[in-house]
C-alpha cells in the first residue's frame, strides 16, 4: 500500500478523468491523509449503478475527558456512529452523476449498543483509535470518472463529516458519558444476576411498551413498570446508584393475565434484555442474562438430526426420533428442535409465548388421550421440574395451563401492565391438578454437544424480511429471529455462519461461535457486519441449506 499525499490524491483522479468508471480500481493501492485522519479503499465498486464503494478512514480521538468510556468501548463506538449518520444528514446530498455516484452513507444503527463493523473504537497510548467504514458512491457521467466531483467527494465532503462527527463526540462529552455509564451499569447488572440467583431484573420506572408493533420506539403515555414488593430486588450500580425492580428468579416463571394487559410486553422486554439498549429507549435498565434463549413453533423448518427422545414416544413407520431430520417440521416438533439445540449450544433460560409455540407442546389434554389411544408427544409442563433440575429456567407466558402454574416457582399475573406476584396460588394448582390427575413429570436428558460443518457454500444470497434465497433458489424463513433489534444482525447471522463455520465437523457451542464472531468482527471491511451471539449464527446454520448439524458425530466423520 503506498503513502501518497491529499495533493498526490487529486493529481491522481485527474489524471483519470473521462477514463472508464473501472480505472476508479487503480486507488486501491493508496492510502492518504487528510485532517490527521488516513483514508483507504476497501471496497471500490466496479460500476456506478453497483453497491458504493467502501472508504476506511482511521484516526485518533484525544483521550482527556473519555476515560470513564475505557472498558465501554462499545458504547462510546456506538455513540459515534449516531452522531456520524446525524452529520451525514445534515450534509445537503448533491448528486455528482448517474447511479449512486456523490452518495455517503454510514451504518444506521437500532436501538441497542452492540460492537459493529463499521465503526470501532481501540484504546491505546496516544489516545483513542477509531475505524470508521463509510459506503460511498464514486462519481461519473455515462460511466466515465468525474475527476473534479471525486475529488470535492474524497477531499472535501467525506473528511468534513467525520471531522465535525468526532468534534461532536468530544464536545458533547456529558451525553457521551452517559452512553457510557449506563452501558458500565448494564454490563455491572447482568454479572450480578448469577449471584442474586436472578436470569433476568426489570428496573421500576422502565417503559416496556413499544409505540407499535413493529417499532422500537417507547410508547407514549404508557404505564411505567413498578415491581411487586414481594419480587423487587435491589442492585447497587456504579452511575444510577441504588435501583429496585422486578428480579426473576431461577426455576420456572408464569407470566399469566387478561388478554391485552402486558403479558406479552413483559416477555419481550426480558427477551429484549440480552442486548443494552440506549438512553431513551426505556428499557436501558431491563437486563437478562445473554444465555436468554427465545422459542417459538417454526411450521416447516428444516431439522437436521436432532435428538427428540425427551420429547416424543415414536413416529409413524419407526422413524428415528434420536436423529430426527426433516426439511417440513410441524409446529410442536419445530419448537421440540430448537430447545433441544439452544440447550446444547449452552442456554440455560429458554422463552416461550403461548401466543407462538404448538398448543400441544406446551400442555396435553387428559382426557383427549382416552379417545386417541396414544400419547406421542411429551409437553413443555411435563418437562419443566427436570429442566429445573439440569439448571435449565423457563419464562413461559401461559393463562389457561394449570398443570404449568401447579409445576411453577414463581406466578406473575399482568394487570393493566402492572404485575402482580400470585406465586402463592401454586398450592391450590397442584391440589387441584393432583385431584384431577392431571399432573406428571418426565425425566430430561441433556443433549449432547452439537456438530456443525458447511456442505455446500451459495454462490450468492440475499436477506428480505425474514426470508433468505440463494442464487440455487433454495428458501428458508427465519422467523425464529423476528426478535433481532438491529437492522444488520438478521443478515450477520447468516454471513457469519458461512463465515466462521467450514467443511470440518466441529462441536461448537455458542460461546465457541461468539469468539469466533468477535474476530471477524475486528477484522471486517463489510460495514454491514454486526454483533449476534454465537446462538444467532448456530441457529441459522441450523435452520440455513448447505450445512450439516447433527448431536453425535459417526466414526466415519
């Protein structure tokens, strides 16, 4: 790579005027500086209609007044990238040709403070070092270069932008900081959870719901959360002080309730927790566990040799049930999969929503049994004690399963999004399940550590919504991921999973995939490139064609 100057740069480019759009390439092999900050190209599109090409500018913020941000990297990176989207915006965007040419874009952030691609922040002696990815668009006219536009683009546009987006970060230090606190606390919280015997806290006063159903935005008006005093805990932070809120407990929860009163709402916060979320979202102080799990019936998914024996008696024809694979799940044994794999990849709190999991997993019908003659499905109220036992917890929202209110530790019953602690009616579930003979518990066995490796890689493929379709018209929906908060994380997942998963079995869990996550991450030149838990990117594998996932490995491998 060699050094050139800003001067050296626009003799250059205009030397390359009115020459084919492709002889913009001929800059990859130079790197400049411009305001204290050096520039070079990653990426550079090969046409003006193409996806921009992508910048990578490096450079150092003075340290005096961020130290608090040391160790929240994170969120001071986080930060950066908002405020450098905002000055991107506020930059009147003047078209320098045809296609996307004149056109900079950064990464826009969701609502959460997750390690990203585009914009990371390092500590070091001499300050605080930044990498910026910035996708741009290079100008031209009928697919010949437009030196003089390129050059006010290169030179002029992009260094502007991010010299007032990192004098922005260092002048508005005291909203900085506040990035990073609350992210210090957020962290200080979830590794106190193990200890207070908690999988996840609700801090009084958070603002669970959102203004609708597909938004993240904080609903207006609504019910702040206030925690019943018989489950309020205390928890000493370093920057909010003493907080109170709803602590709940290892074991099995039941969040039950009236139709349209938070139960839903509370579920999704606690789900919603695994990530930190920003000042003003309203759930900054809602933090569960990152081993947090969500669970729901996927019709139709593709199973790759999991073990069900926990949770079916045989299949039609002595199908295997110990290495079920199916390209067309139903509800109850979709569902069935996901536990069994989530719990091997290493999650200890599994989710489930009565509104979105099979009926007939969650509970079973007595007296249903005497008219079909068999019972082939083993129910989530079933299993629950000795999930307990393997140190697996449950929050499960269910109103109308009382053998799953006799089986749990904990009650919460939502009323006008205010909860209430009815865990003292479990006594009178289990007399009345016991006199009714509804009640029976089933023995759960570990899965075992699950196998991974990539069959065939997809020449090309693409994330819509939650479908994903390769060049090979190979289809798969994602729906187990609808929880994802930030817009590039979908698409991260399956990236990654092609990325760090090869042709070699492993035996990988999610913290083994979370590691090898972190590393691409560092390295990335893909500005789209986000953080997921290694649970997203296993999970995809699982659910994605071209892998091959199994719970035992065969002497042949």
């Amino acid at each position: 790579m060699k050094r050139i100057t800003a001067d050296d740069l626009e003799n250059i480019l205009h030397g390359l005027d009115k020459s084919s759009y492709k002889q913009y390439r001929a800059l990859e092999k130079y790197t400049w500086h411009r305001e204290k900050v050096t520039y070079k190209f990653l990426k550079i599109q090969g046409d003006p209609f193409a996806p921009p090409s992508i910048l990578e500018a490096k450079g150092v913020l003075p340290r005096d007044n961020l130290e608090e941000c040391k160790g929240a990297e994170t969120a001071l990176a986080d930060k950066l990238s908002r405020i450098l989207v905002d000055e991107s915006s506020r930059t009147r965007y003047i078209k320098m040709g045809e296609g996307n040419s004149g056109r900079v874009l950064f990464y826009k952030p969701g609502p959460v403070m997750i390690p990203r691609a585009s914009t990371r922040v390092i500590y070091s002696r001499d300050g605080t070092r930044y990498r910026i990815l910035i996708r741009l668009g290079l100008p031209s006219r009928r697919r010949r270069i437009l030196a003089d536009e390129a050059a006010r683009l290169l030179l002029e546009k992009v260094p502007a932008i991010i010299e007032n987006g990192t004098k922005r970060i260092l002048r508005s230090e005291k909203e900085t900081l506040e990035w990073c606190r609350l992210y210090r606390d957020q962290e200080l919280i979830r590794g106190m959870l193990e200890e207070k015997g908690l999988v996840s806290f609700i801090a009084d006063g958070s603002i669970l719901p959102r203004r609708c159903g597909g938004c993240s935005e904080p609903l207006e008006d609504a019910v702040p959360f206030e925690s019943p005093p018989s489950l309020r805990v205390e928890i000493e932070t370093e920057y909010h002080g003493t907080i109170t809120g709803m602590g709940i407990r290892r074991g099995l929860t039941v969040i039950a309730g009236p139709a349209f009163h938070g139960k839903t709402t509370l579920l999704e916060a606690i789900r919603s927790g695994v990530w930190n979320h920003i000042p003003g979202d309203g759930r900054e102080l809602v933090v569960t566990g990152r081993d947090a799990v969500y669970v729901k019936s996927e019709n139709g998914r593709r199973v790759s040799c999991v073990d069900l024996r926990n949770w079916l008696r045989g299949l039609p024809g002595g199908r295997s049930i110990d290495c079920f694979t199916t390209s067309d799940a139903s509800g109850a044994t979709s569902a069935a999969a996901s536990i069994e794999e989530y719990v091997s990849m290493g999650s200890r709190l599994i989710l489930v929503d009565e509104d979105e999991i099979a009926t007939n997993l969650l509970h079973r019908d007595k007296w249903t049994e005497d008219y079909t003659g068999k019972k082939t499905l083993v129910t989530l109220t079933e299993m629950a004690g000795s999930m307990k036992e393997n140190g697996i917890s449950l929050v499960v929202v269910a109103s109308g399963t009382l053998p799953l209110l006799a089986a749990a530790d904990t009650i919460i019953v939502m009323d006008e999004y205010r909860p209430r602690d009815a865990s003292k009616y479990r006594e009178e579930a289990k007399r009345l399940v016991e006199v009714a003979g509804l009640y029976s518990m089933e023995e759960y066995r570990r899965p075992r550590p699950r196998s991974y490796r990539l069959v065939r890689r997809p020449r090309k493929w693409k994330v819509t919504g939650l479908l994903y379709q390769d060049r090979e018209r190979n289809l798969a929906r994602l729906d187990a991921f609808s929880y994802l908060e930030d817009p590039g994380q979908l698409y991260s997942a399956v990236k990654l999973a092609y990325s760090i998963l090869d042709s070699r079995p492993r035996r990988l869990s999610s913290r083994d995939a979370e590691e090898r996550v972190i590393r691409v991450l560092d390295r990335s030149g893909d500005p789209d490139l986000v953080y997921v838990r290694g649970f997203e990117v296993l999970g995809a594998a699982e659910r994605l064609p071209g892998f091959e996932s199994r719970n035992r490995v065969s002497r042949s491998q």
